[in-house]
C-alpha cells in the first residue's frame, strides 16, 4: 500500500489514527467477545 509506505504524504493518516487504529480493533475485538460470551451463556446456562 502507498499510504503505509508514505504515511507523511498522506494528510487523511495522521499519526493518531495510526495510533487509534489498532487501539478501536483491540476494544471492538474485545467488546464483541464479551458479547458473544454474554450470549453464549444466556443460551447455554
């Protein structure tokens, strides 16, 4: 990819979306398991 391999050339990729990128994939990654746990055992107590 272009953007990763120029991420000054790229205004619309600032350093805070590097930095929040990985950061939102960790929390929805983590929301969501705790969702289909939640789920999971409401349908199998």
């Amino acid at each position: 990819m272009v953007g990763a391999k120029t991420p000054l050339l790229q205004p619309d990729h600032t350093l805070a979306d590097y930095i929040k990128a990985p950061i939102m994939k960790l929390v929805l990654s983590d929301y969501q398991s705790k969702q289909l746990s939640a789920l999971s055992g409401s349908q199998f107590p």
